[in-house]
C-alpha cells in the first residue's frame, strides 16, 4: 500500500492578463480577462512507505504547488491525492497532525522566543505526551548538537544552527511524512552535509517517508534513492538515480587540447559539440565506441598535445533534461 | 484548550524582550493622561457638576478610559496579521493542527495581559494616588467592571482580527485600520469624553456600532454612571457584540482561507 498515491493531479491558477495603453487600462478596469497557468499538469506518481525521494525541477515548474497540495494547503483543480488514506485539503488538520514540513526560506519557530520554548509550543500544538516529547527532544539534540543554543532566541541562530532547529521542531511529533522545501538553501558546505546525513539517519532509524525539493543537485544524489523531475507541470522523469544515470550518463565527453587549430576535424562516432581556439569537446556514446578507439583516430589523424575524459555528473543530466527534455 | 493557554503564556514571556518599548510607551502615555487630567481641570474650575459628571468623576473617568486605551495601541493584531500573510507565514500557521483565530486571540492575551499588568496598573495608580480618584463603588461593581474590560477587548480584539483578514485581498489595508481604529474607534469609544457629553446625533449613531462598548461601558460601570437596568443593558450590548464579531471574525477567516486554498499564496 502506497502511503502517497497521486492521480492525475492537476492545479490551474488564473492569470489576470493586463492591456497595455490607455484603451487597453481601461477595457482592463471594466472586463478582466485571464490566461490559465497550468502550475501542475496531470501528474502521478505513488510513494511507498519509508522512500527517500527528491522532487527537481526549475524554478516554476510546480514543485511547491505540488507540495501544498500534498500537504493540504492548496486544493487542486481536479485529480485526486491520498495521503495515508486521507485528503488532505479535505482533512487538513488530521493531516497536518501526521507530516512534518519544512520550508528552507522561512522558519516555523517563534522568531523571538528561545529555541526550547518554540519547541514546548509545539509539544501542546501536537499534543506531544510529555516522555515521547522527552524522548524526541534528547535524540535529535544529540544528533544534531541543539544543545549550545537551545536557549537563544531564534533570530540570533546562524541559519545553519536555525535549519537544524526547524528540522527538529517538524520531527518531534513523530511525523510519518516529512516535506522539504529546499532545506539547504543558503547553508554553507558543512551545513549542507550535516542536513544530508541528518535525513538519511532519520529516513533509516525512524522510517519517516521523505519527499524533498531542492535545486542543489548533491542533495539528490547523497540524499535519495529516487528522482522525480517536473518541468512545466509534468513529470518528465520519474525513477532511480542510478537508471538517470545508466540512460543519460552513457554520454561520455572528450576533452581534447590539439597542437594546432585544425579547421576540419572528422571523426566516426563522434559528435564535436563545441571547439574554443586549440581545444575541442567530443561527445560519443560508450555502447557505440570505445574511449580508446576514439583515441586510436585522433592520434593517426591529428597532433595532440593533453586530452581528459569525463563522466556525467547527475547536474549536467539534469540540465540537459531541462534544455532539451527527455532524450 | 491548554495549547492556546501556552500561547498566552509564551507571548506573556515574549514581551518581557521589548522592555525599551514598553518604557517608551508607558512615558508618553502618562504624559498625555497628565495634559488630559490639567485640560479638564481647567475646563471645571467655576463648575461643580455637568451632565452628572463633577470634577472627580470626570478625571477618574478620564483616567480609567485613557489607561484602557492602552490596549488599542499595543494590540497590533492587524499588523500581525497582515505580516504574515505578506511574507506567507500565514501558511505555516495553517500546516499546523490549530484554530488560527483563537491562537491570535490566545496570543494577544498573553502580550496584553502583560501590558495591564506592568503598564496599565502601575499608571493607574500613580494618578488614582496623584489626584485622589475614586474606586468602584462596591467589589460586585469591580467584579462587573472587569468583566466589561474583558469583553471589550474581545470586541476590539475582533475588529483588529477581521481588518487583518482583509490582508488576504487587499494588499494595503494600513488606511482601513487608520479610518476604523483611528477614526471611527477614537470618536466613538468614548474615550476623549463621556457618552453623555456627545450631541444627540453622535450618540445615535455611537449606539448602533461596536465601539462604545470597547471604552465607555467598562468606565462608565467603574465610575458609577451605568446602573442597575442600564448596567445589564450594557453588559448584554458588549456579548451581543462579542458574538457577532468573533462570528464574522471566523466568516470572513473562512472565506480568506478558501481563497489562499484556491488561489494560492
């Protein structure tokens, strides 16, 4: 049993659209007319309990409007949404009782309250019983070392210090879900490492279902076993990262210094995809040819002075996913 | 219940943060009670009594309704309101298991009970021992009396709250506050002067809206103006109010809810 079953989930905003001009401002006053933005279109996909998944996409693409819908705080246009067995815009509060949230642009501490007492409010909010919230409390300061500052106020924490905060404040109830909205957002390299091993912790330990939004891509490939990528509202790639990989990484790239500016440069099974004076880019498909072959020609044909070859990275995938859609 | 009761007892504790701001209050608040307490001085010197008010019902009246203006400006319910829904706070407010409105109510309680106790009290006793003011004639009547500082609040507690909910269509709605709570509130409740001072026509129109029941009442029932009949007429004008206003508080929260469900933030 999915404990997230989205069916074709779709969420039309309106759009009023403004004339420009004198006539147009003032037929704008008396008649508005709208475009339909179509934020989420059509989207499925099911979660099994205790998955770890990273939801990608560019900025707009309907990842957050897909997350409030998830979490009850948007009603979609059409399409339905189960969430262990409820609707969340129907049953928001049974709902948010169950999931934790975190938005890494904002906090849901009380900015001028000391950490401890934020987290007290939310014992009475959840209505934690007092040994579970004990028992919370000690676990993730220990894991996360609140103990420093679990008395200073919010608005005097590093963001670091304040995204640890956040995380513990949406785990204390033992939520079964955790949303993510860009929890590393602004961290520093350190921070973002201690948030990354924080979560797959939690996801191992505590088998909280994590579905998490981010732009920074090594969050993904630490974080997550599987990769949901929206653009324009639809999912266009939906699956393991290592599958990513397997099918878009078997592009491998040639970095080649030549001894001169060679202005013909033919090779089989090869693609020059970019030159800059001396040096040439050569991408070719490893199921098709082999590195070494690749080498063979160029040694009998041109001059070289160095050469590199790189793998993939997941970022460079994604970006030629985004520019030029699923291939 | 005991969740909003932290609020109240969280927000209490809050305000101990911003002690320079409430020193600044509590300065220039007992400077304008003293230019009120000298104006009407001068204006009864020759006079002993006017419209049933002689010279210590006026000053205790004066008193008591300018301290429990205290509460109108250190609410800032409105403004709250209006913050979070323009930075989207508002959204982690409704991601948790809670009634927005009773936690804003729960949550002003706290900040005003601390400004009642440490601001208002203190202030009323300087003049109460300055200028030798009058008590409430019996203990029923400051048991009353408090009761009617209560609803009250409420009632101005409400108008602040829905004046912030139109934050959700409106993106400017500092002039309505102006005009309602700086305006309408101010000429209304009573508090530059008594109800039975206004001319005929302003009285009218004061007794069909909320507002003297947010200042007038309670002093009017402190001072002894208010009794027997006319007291119990007020305290069921202020719960009639009470009602309506949280009821349409509520209203209107719902539909704004509806349309951020709908709309989006």
């Amino acid at each position: 049993m999915p404990i997230i079953t989205v069916e074709h989930l779709s969420k039309h905003f309106k759009v009023h659209k403004r004339r420009t001009g004198f006539w147009g401002n003032l037929s704008s006053t008396i008649s508005r007319k709208h475009d339909i933005i179509k934020a989420v279109d059509d989207v499925n996909f099911s979660l099994e309990r205790g998955e770890l998944v990273g939801y990608i996409g560019a900025n707009g693409a309907g990842k957050s409007t897909t997350i409030k819908m998830l979490t009850g705080i948007l009603v979609p246009t059409s399409g339905h949404i189960d969430v262990m067995g409820l609707t969340p815009y129907r049953h928001r509060k049974e709902n948010t009782r169950r999931i934790g949230v975190v938005f890494g642009q904002r906090t849901q501490l009380w900015w001028d309250l000391p950490v401890i007492d934020s987290f007290e409010l939310l014992k009475h909010i959840y209505e934690i019983p007092q040994n579970l919230y004990k028992q919370n409390l000690e676990f993730f300061s220990e894991m996360l070392q609140l103990q420093p500052f679990l008395s200073t106020p919010v608005r005097r924490l590093s963001l670091g210090q304040r995204m640890r905060c956040d995380l513990t404040a949406a785990l204390l109830h033992n939520p079964e879900i955790l949303y993510l909205d860009e929890p590393t957002i602004g961290l520093d390299v350190v921070a973002k490492e201690q948030v990354r091993q924080f979560l797959r912790q939690v996801n191992a330990e505590r088998q909280v279902t994590v579905i998490l939004t981010t732009h920074d891509l090594n969050d993904v490939e630490k974080v997550c076993q599987r990769l949901i990528i929206i653009d324009s509202g639809k999912i266009i790639y939906d699956g393991g990262i290592d599958a990513l990989k397997k099918r878009y990484g078997k592009t491998r790239m040639l970095i080649v210094d030549l001894a001169q500016a060679y202005s013909d440069i033919q090779l089989d099974g090869v693609d020059l995809t970019r030159r800059d004076g001396n040096r040439i880019w050569l991408a070719f498909d490893r199921d098709t040819i082999s590195a070494s072959e690749v080498i063979a020609q160029l040694t009998a044909r041109y001059e070289i002075q160095d050469l590199t070859i790189s793998e993939p990275e997941i970022e460079e995938i994604v970006r030629r996913i985004y520019e030029i859609g699923v291939y | 219940m005991k969740k909003y009761l932290t609020f109240t007892v969280k927000a209490f504790q809050r305000t101990l943060t911003y002690r320079f701001e409430l020193w600044m209050e509590l300065f220039i608040n007992v400077l304008f009670m003293l230019v009120y307490v000298y104006l009407w001085k001068a204006l009864y010197t020759g006079r002993t009594s006017v419209e049933g008010y002689d010279l210590n019902r006026i000053l205790t009246y004066i008193v008591v309704s300018q301290t429990l203006l205290t509460f109108t400006f250190t609410l800032r319910i409105t403004r709250i309101i209006e913050e979070k829904v323009r930075t989207g706070e508002v959204v982690t407010d409704l991601m948790k298991p809670i009634d927005f409105q009773l936690m804003t109510l729960a949550t002003a309680a706290g900040t005003s009970s601390h400004t009642a106790l440490f601001n208002m009290l203190p202030k009323f006793l300087l003049f109460y021992g300055v200028f030798g003011l009058s008590l409430p004639s019996s203990l029923l009547m400051v048991f009353l009396f408090i009761i009617s500082v209560v609803l009250g609040y409420v009632i101005l507690f409400s108008i602040e709250f829905i004046i912030g909910i139109f934050a959700f269509w409106v993106v400017e709605i500092r002039g309505l506050y102006a005009f309602v709570i700086w305006g309408l509130a101010m000429l209304f409740s009573g508090y530059f002067l008594p109800m039975e001072f206004y001319p005929t026509f302003l009285a009218k129109i004061a007794a069909v809206l909320p507002f003297r029941a947010i200042i007038y009442f309670p002093t009017a029932i402190y001072t002894g103006q208010l009794i027997g009949e006319r007291l119990v007429t007020a305290l069921l004008i202020q719960l009639t109010w009470v009602a309506a206003l949280v009821g349409f508080g509520r209203l209107a929260y719902r539909a704004a809810f509806r349309k951020l469900v709908i709309q989006g933030g």
